[in-house]
C-alpha cells in the first residue's frame, strides 16, 4: 500500500501505474531472472535501485592539490602586484619657497625646484630606472642601466651624466650638462641627441634642434639665481610665485618680455629688478603680490 500511496503522490494512479507496470512486467519476463527470486522480488529490487540517491563525484586528491596551488599562485601574484606598484612607488613633492634634494637607491642625486613632483619605484630600481616628473630639477645620474626621466611630451634617456629637466605648463626643455643625454618625442618618437652645453625644447609640441646653452641660464637656479633671456614677464612674475610661495596678480593685455635676473633670498628685491625695468608698480599684502602697469 505504501509504494501505492508513494506512486500516487507522484502521479502514478489508476490505469497510469498499471500500465507503466505492466511494461516493466514485459522487460522483466524478457530477463534471466536469478535462480531463487520470484518475479516479484526481481521487481521489489528494481525500484529500490530507482530510488537510491546517485553516488557522490569523488575528485583526485591531486586534482584539488593542483587547484589549491593555482589558487595560491593567482593570489600571491596579485598580492605582489599590489605591493611593488603600491608599496614600492616613491612620490616627492617640493612646495614652492623651497629646494630640495632626493637620493635615489643608486644613489643618484636629484636636485628638485620648487613646485615640482617626482616619482619612481623603490621596488623595480635596479630592473628600471625611471622617474616621472612635473616641474623642474637637476639630476646627476650614477652611471649603470639606462635612466629614464618622463616628461609630458618628453622622455631623456642616459647612461649616467648631469642633466636639468624643464616640465612646465605643456613646455618641456632639457640641457646637457655633462656626458650625452637622448631627448625622445613621446608623441612622434622622434629623437634629438645633446651633449655637454646644448639644450633642445618642445615647440609647438616638436624638439628643437640642439642649441647652445647662454651661460647662467640653466645652471644657477640650484643656488638661488633665476637668469631670463627675452622671457614672457608673466613666466617670470610665475617663477617669482614659485620661489616665494607667493600670488602674484598681474592683468595686461600686451605680452610683454625680460632680460635679467633676480635671486630667492629676497622677495622685495626681486620684485624690484624685474619691475622697475618693465615699468611696472608691486604693493605686497602679506602673500598676495598686485602688479599694475605705470601710468
């Protein structure tokens, strides 16, 4: 009665599960049935084997070992990703009113202007020796694999020399100051090569080709002196702000031009050997500096 009720609650009633017995009935008459078992028991048999559950997948102890190791692997590489980009990544940030100095692991040196930002990976150092950089500074390069310093719209590539980076408002220039530096075109990929006493610069996003270094132009800022030659006055009046940590206010509608110089130690000063020649007043208030044309 019970694999009555059983067949019902599945389905199995009336003319339904006698017909689907007696089909079974026909297959079981066409089997050998063993010595000893009456028809009933062979059929009694059967239907316990439908029931029984389907024997569980059994996976090779090797199998899981392997898939456990991927695992690992996966995890330890992204592990370590995280580390040398995340741990190993070096970013130093010069304020304006202020030089400093950066020792790299190769112990070369890097001589940082004010208002300027450098990074490079401590981790990958010895396998890639590059630095990014916005702003200006001087490096004087260990000699090893190559040194990379990339520019916005530049990369200068060396063995171990002395060099300055320029990487300002969409304006690169670098000048060989020692040994033989390559300038790359991050854009066209085109190549100028300096040695000792000559410079090349971004023109309409193009390098020019090397030029001759003015004396004082490119050396002195690391001691505090800024020399221009025929320079827009508004990049000067910038250079002052840097230097200074200062706002300098300056509304004109001519581009106007300096040949000169002033020094870091003193603001009023500079104030004064750039616009006194330029025909320009300056009213200081506190860190705010207004420039206004002399009637």
């Amino acid at each position: 009665m019970n694999r009555i009720a059983k067949n019902r609650e599945n389905g199995l009633t009336g003319s339904t599960e006698k017909k689907t017995r007696n089909e079974f009935d026909v297959i079981i008459d066409n089997l050998k049935v063993p010595s000893g078992k009456s028809k009933e028991q062979v059929w009694q048999a059967i239907l316990e084997k439908l029931e029984e559950s389907p024997a569980a997948r059994t996976i090779p102890l090797i199998q899981v070992a392997l898939r456990i190791a991927a695992s690992l692997a996966i995890l330890i590489a992204i592990g370590g990703s995280v580390w040398v980009w995340g741990y190993g990544k070096v970013d130093v940030y010069c304020p304006k009113g202020q030089h400093i100095t950066q020792l790299l692991p190769d112990s070369s040196k890097i001589q940082i202007n004010a208002d300027t930002r450098i990074s490079y990976n401590k981790v990958l150092w010895f396998t890639s020796r590059k630095i990014y950089i916005k702003g200006e500074a001087l490096f004087k390069v260990k000699k090893g694999k190559q040194f990379d310093v990339v520019a916005d719209l530049a990369t200068t590539s060396v063995l171990g020399t002395t060099f300055n980076v320029y990487a300002r408002d969409g304006k690169v220039k670098v000048s060989c100051i020692e040994g033989r530096v390559s300038v790359k075109n991050n854009e066209s990929d085109s190549k100028v090569i300096l040695t000792a006493g000559l410079h090349t610069q971004t023109v309409k996003k193009e390098l020019t080709k090397p030029v001759e270094m003015i004396k004082h132009e490119e050396l002195t800022w690391p001691y505090g002196e800024f020399y221009f030659n025929n320079t827009p006055l508004i990049d000067v009046f910038k250079e002052i702000e840097r230097q200074f940590n200062v706002d300098v206010i300056f509304k004109s509608t001519k581009k106007r031009f300096y040949t000169g110089y002033f020094k870091n130690n003193d603001l009023n000063e500079a104030l004064r050997l750039v616009c006194i020649p330029m025909g320009v007043s300056y009213t200081v208030n506190e860190r705010s500096i207004e420039i206004k044309q002399i009637e």
